[in-house]
C-alpha cells in the first residue's frame, strides 16, 4: 500500500521544485543543521526531492537509510531522533556512518500521504549533539506534516491538470466529431430562453457567432410554413414526454434539417428546465429521396409506354410476318432495339442519350473510326429519352432494309447520314438517311411494316417529323425532332 501511494504521486525522478527546497533549507536553519533532506522512500532507494547541503546528490540505498527507521517507526512515534549515530547500535557500523558524510545527528519526521508513510523530512549534522532544544521537534513534525500537505496539493493539482486536459481532449474530439458529421448541438434552458450550440448549429441556422442565441431566434430561422410543426413537436415532448423528433427547413436557405431532442431536466411540479438534441442537415438525402421518387415515376411511366409499344410492334409484326421462325427474326430485332435504348437510358438515370450512342447501338461501336460503307458526319448531341427510343428504332428498321433490300445488299452500296441543329423557329435536330449505289428503288405500292414504324416511332414526340422517300438512287429519310433549349 504504501509503495502503491508513493507511485501514485508520480514525482521520483522528476524535476526540482523550488517550494520543498525551501522547506529543506527552513528546516536546516531551525535546527542549525548541516543537511536538510526531503525524501521519498523506495524499495530500493531513497530519493532526495529536495536536498540542502549536499550537491550532485539525488538519492541513496534504502538500505543504508535513517529515514527508512523513521517510517518504520509506529503511527503513534512522530520522530526519530539520534543524536550520536556512533553511540547507536543501528547505525554505528552505517556507511553513512563511518564513511562519508560522517552522520552523528539526525532527526526525521514521516512525510504522510494518503494515509501512507512515503517518506520524511530529516535534518543532519556530523556533530553529536547531547540534547535538543524545547519545541524543535515539534517544529519539525509541523514542517514534515506542512511537506506532506504540498504533497498532497500538488498531485491533486497534477490530477485536475491531468483531467482538465482529459476532458479539454475529449470536448475537442466530440466537436471535430460533430463537425465532420455536419452535426449541430444545442442546449436549451427553457426558463430563460437561452440556447447554448456549437458554431455548425449557427452556421445552420445563419445565427451570428458571438451573440446570446434565444430559442425564439432559431424559431424565426425556420421556414415559416413548418414553424407550426416544429412547435407542436415541443409542445408534444413538453406535455407527454415523448423524444422531440421534426424535420423542417431553414427560411433563408430552404435546407432541411432533422432535429432530435429530449428533456433532460424537470422541476418539482414536471415543467422542463433543460432540452438538449442535435440538428442534422438531410437536404442531401431529401433531394436524393426526391429523385428516387422522381426516377421511379419516370420508369413507370416508361415501363408503360414500352410496354405498349413491344405489344403494338408485335401485334402488327405477326400480322406481316406469320411464319414463326419469319416472326421470331423480325421481333426480335425490334425488340432488342428497345431493350439496348432502355439500357442506355437507365445508365443516365433517363436524363438522356448521347445521338452517337444511339447510332453505335445500329452500326456499331467502331463507326466513326472504321466505317463499313457507312458516312456519318455531324456534332454529337443529347437526345431526351423518347426521342431516343424513336430514333433507335427508325434507324433499326432503315439499317435492316439497307442489308436485306437497300444499300447495303450489293456490294457497292453506301449509306449517308448526318445532321445538324436548325432553328425552324424552335431549336431542332435535322438529320437525313441516304442510300446510293445500291439496287434501284421504286416506291411501294403498300407500305409494310418497317416503313410504317418508320414514319410512326417519333409519334411521342411533339411537333417531330419524319419523311421517308424512295429515290431511284436509293431510299431517303429526313427526320425532324426538337431538342430542348437548354441543349443550345
């Protein structure tokens, strides 16, 4: 125990302090002594924490030690006083004794701490002295049990140092903690109004750093149109209880925020003296949960024209088409052109398609750099989703005519396309299928099916035309779409 009090000081070995060198010295000239030590009593050694008399000295064995005795004495012994060490059987044949300083005197009184003997506040002289004059050892218990309190005050001292930068730590931790999370705390104390935060809830709220905040000043920081809902959730915890849970925006960002809280503290009668919680900024997740909606309607919505239109291209491609190998051939062209469109516009959460994708899905992904008897030539663009979806299709059906009827069923058949953005008067793309060297064409006397799909896919899309020509030199197709204006 005693050895486990003496660690708990955490002061061997550590730096000199100039307050128990001064009680060194006090004690060495009440008792007109040679040396005056504070000691801290080891198992091995004893240690000096302040010396007087004595240089380049700062510890000694426990074994040889006069003050190892005094706190060997019992509690009722205050002192141990020799006043001719060679005349003492317990020290005359001490090193200390015979040797080097040459003790004759000494006198030591127990330095307690924690209700354990550590050490001792002694004086030396290599003189033996016969007496001690009155009150001197009484002197020498009051400085011992004055050590003994500097003790105790500076490692309570040390240990509040120690805890207040614990603590200084951990507040930091929990700040940096909060705001790396974007997290706003609060402190509501409900009898004056006022509200203690930390900088991101002001930074929330466009709340002036400095100033007392009062919870009316974070109400008239809410969006007016969910001011209500913040109050009745208040009036709800208040009243019931219940954990404090809203969400609402702020007036002058229009961000969202949720806000968690509790009452912490009640008086006698149960009115609530302190509220504390955390505001969150979700605008992120809000707008993300909108554009979920968003995209799930969009889909729908989707979904169901698709739908319709596999049903539509079927109906009428069986009619055409009746053979069931004739029929499988035939759809199942049609039908991967609107599954590689819907590909590609899910990728890009069907915000729309690059004009070049869409070609790529027909001719290939190499078209522009190794073209087979195809000329493309025009500025990439984006296609909304339905004019993508059009598209594919009319350039599936012209690409199937040119290899089994058109261009591309001779050898030396080419086809053309390019385009360009034209104004007439709204802002529009203009691009043109032509086949040449390929057989002669002559027009049909009934359109079939491709032909009708041809001038029916952009059916969707409003104020869009499509024209399909079929010229001595080969087939002809002038398409028409709108594009948004914000695409200029």
């Amino acid at each position: 125990m005693r050895l486990h009090a003496l660690a708990a000081l955490d002061v061997l070995d550590s730096s000199p302090d100039a307050d128990f060198e001064r009680l060194s010295r006090t004690a060495a000239f009440t008792f007109k002594a040679d040396i005056a030590l504070v000691t801290l009593i080891d198992k091995e050694r004893q240690w000096f924490r302040a010396c007087f008399g004595i240089d380049n000295m700062t510890e000694a064995l426990t074994e040889t030690s006069f003050c190892a005795h005094a706190i060997a004495l019992p509690h009722d012994e205050d002192t141990l006083v020799v006043l001719d060490a060679t005349r003492d059987d317990r020290f005359k044949h001490n090193p200390l004794v015979t040797g080097w300083p040459g003790i004759r005197f000494y006198a030591g009184a127990a330095i307690v701490v924690g209700g354990q003997k550590v050490g001792s506040l002694c004086v030396i002289g290599t003189q033996p002295r016969s007496a001690l004059e009155p009150g001197l050892v009484e002197q020498l218990v009051n400085l011992a049990g004055l050590t003994s309190t500097l003790f105790s005050l500076k490692d309570e001292a040390r240990v509040r140092a120690r805890t207040a930068a614990a603590l200084v730590r951990e507040e930091w931790r929990h700040a940096l903690t909060l705001e790396a999370g974007k997290v706003g705390s609060w402190v509501w104390d409900v009898r004056t109004g006022e509200v203690a935060c930390n900088d991101m809830f002001r930074r929330m709220y466009g709340l002036a750093e400095g100033e007392t905040i009062r919870a009316q000043d974070v109400l008239d920081a809410t969006h007016p149109l969910d001011r209500q809902m913040v109050e009745s959730g208040i009036e709800a915890s208040f009243r019931d209880g219940m954990d404090y849970s809203a969400e609402a925006r702020i007036a002058a960002t229009g961000r969202w925020l949720t806000m968690r809280g509790r009452v912490y503290q009640r008086d006698a009668e149960g009115k609530p003296l302190v509220m504390m919680g955390v505001s969150i900024d979700i605008t992120e997740s809000k707008q993300s949960a909108d554009h979920t909606r968003l995209l799930l309607r969009e889909l729908n919505h989707r979904v169901k024209n698709t739908l319709a239109m596999i049903q539509s291209v079927a109906r009428q491609t069986i009619r055409q088409n009746p053979d069931p190998k004739d029929f499988i051939e035939a759809f199942s062209g049609r039908l991967r052109t609107i599954s590689d469109a819907h590909v590609l516009l899910a990728d890009r959460d069907w915000s729309g398609v690059q004009l070049y994708e869409v070609i790529a899905s027909q001719l290939g992904p190499s078209f522009r750099a190794d073209p087979d008897r195809a000329e493309v030539r025009g500025e990439d663009v984006t296609l909304p989703a339905d004019h993508a979806l059009g598209l594919g299709l009319i350039l599936h059906e012209l690409t199937t005519n040119a290899h089994h009827h058109g261009a591309w069923s001779s050898e030396a058949g080419t086809v053309s396309i390019d385009w360009e953005i034209k104004r007439r008067p709204t802002r529009g793309l203009s691009l043109t299928w032509r086949e040449s060297g390929g057989p002669k064409v002559s027009r049909p006397a009934e359109f079939g099916l491709g032909a009708r799909l041809i001038e029916r896919s952009l059916a969707k899309v409003l104020d869009s035309e499509v024209a399909l020509n079929f010229e001595p030199d080969g087939v002809v197709a002038h398409v028409w779409m709108p594009l948004p204006a914000e695409d200029a």
